[in-house]
C-alpha cells in the first residue's frame, strides 16, 4: 500500500483534492440543491478520475469503469435521497 501510494502520489493527491473540494463546498453550502449539484459533480470527478487513473496505468477495462461508474451512482442516489 505504501509503495502504491509513494509510486502514484500525483495521482491520489489529485483524488484527495477532488474530494476534499467537493467536502468543503458541500458542508459550507445552506442550499440542498446546490449540495446536490455540488455531491453530482464530486461523484462525477471520482468516475472521471478512476478512469484516467487506470488509463494511464494502463489496466483500464470495462470492470474497473462499471465499479468507479457504481460508486459515483451510488452516493449521487444516496446524497440524493438524503437531500431532497
């Protein structure tokens, strides 16, 4: 795990980011639909990630798109429920 991560820090710093923006912007933001459209467009950036990721790792396959696509899916129908 650690190797992974010294060997791909570019890589998950961008994740980190993603997620870390769209944590903040989220938590700070009184509108629920906002909150929405912002959770959408982080679980999008996750996908989009995922699969530039293993692009460039050069493992990409349509597994790996349909779990990351599963995930984002998952916490939009989640944040979704929860929200509106």
């Amino acid at each position: 795990m650690i190797k992974d991560l010294q060997s791909h820090f570019f890589h998950y710093l961008i994740l980190l980011i993603i997620l870390l923006l769209g944590g903040v912007v989220f938590v700070n933001q009184p509108d629920k639909i906002i909150k929405f459209q912002v959770s959408s467009i982080t679980a999008i950036a996750y996908i989009l990630w995922g699969i530039l990721h293993h692009l460039a790792e050069k493992n990409l396959n349509w597994k790996i798109v349909v779990e990351y696509s599963l995930i984002g899916l998952l916490s939009i129908v989640l944040l979704g429920g929860a929200l509106l």
